[in-house]
C-alpha cells in the first residue's frame, strides 16, 4: 500500500505543475494592441495630411471590399478623414470616417438610421486593421475577430492624393 501511495502522490504533485487553463484567451483585438516590450522604443508617427487620406482610402477600401478609386474623400477635420463611396446594393453612397492612430485605421460609419450604430469600429468584436506605408504602396492587414487575416495592398501616388 506504501509502495502505491508514493507514485501517486507524485503523479498529482506533478499534474498541479501545468499551465492554469481558467484565463480565457486573448481576442485578436487584445493580441494585435498588445504593447510593444519595454525594450522597444515607442515611436509614434504622424502622418502627414495626404498620408493620412491616403492611408484611410486604402483602410476603407480594404475594409469594404471597394477598389482604390471608388473612395473618395470629402475633407479632413483635424485628424479625421470624411470620405464616401458608391452603395453597392443600391448605387447611392455610403458615408464614413477614418483616423489613423499608433499604426491602426478605425472607421466609422455616417448617416445610418440609429446614432447607435454611427461608432467607431473599435470594440473588442471589430477587426483590427494596421497598415504599413512604403512609398506608393500601403499594405493593409486586418485581423478578424475570429482570428481570421486578410491582407491588401494598394498602390496611392502622394502627388495623386495632394490634389
């Protein structure tokens, strides 16, 4: 009897040594604004104004499953990018807002029927989406809240955009 208790003993001593499973795991919102580690400086980069409606023309298009050209943008306020594109459905238009801010493009969207649903696309249920700017192209990547990517990239000319 001695001799079994031992070995058990052991066997439950080592199995309360694993990894706790009672945390739920991270959404992809929570995985993608995870900070960068202390080790890394934190650079924060301020988009010039035709960088700004070229980074949010690409997030929107991305975002909407439109072509490049079909957003248009209407103005900028400060840092938020008024922008519209045809209605898929029933050819009007489609009305939204874009900031950039730290490497993330959120959107929202304008005119719907409840000031409800006029919010930013931001909460831990939407797709994240970052882009990365290298000259004319910008490479969308969006992460979807069921852990999903999708990845664009677009091809805006800055002096095509100053206009």
């Amino acid at each position: 009897m001695r001799l079994t208790a031992v070995p058990m003993l052991a066997v439950f001593a080592l199995a309360a040594c694993g990894e706790r499973a009672d945390a739920p795991a991270p959404t992809p919102a929570e995985k993608v604004a995870t900070p960068a580690p202390a080790a890394v400086p934190d650079v924060t980069v301020v988009l010039t104004a035709a960088n700004l409606r070229r980074v949010c023309r690409a997030g929107l298009a991305a975002i909407h499953g439109q072509a490049i050209d079909a957003i248009q943008i209407d103005g900028v306020d400060g840092q938020v990018v008024n922008a519209s594109w045809r209605a898929p459905v029933d050819g009007g238009r489609k009305r939204g807002q874009c900031r950039v801010d730290a490497g993330v493009v959120t959107w929202k969207p304008v005119d719907l029927p409840t000031p409800e649903q006029n919010r930013w696309m931001n909460q831990s249920g939407d797709p994240v989406v970052r882009y990365v700017l290298d000259g004319d192209a910008i490479t969308i990547n969006t992460t979807l809240p069921d852990g999903g990517t999708a990845t664009e990239t677009y091809s805006v000319a800055a002096e095509q955009e100053a206009r």
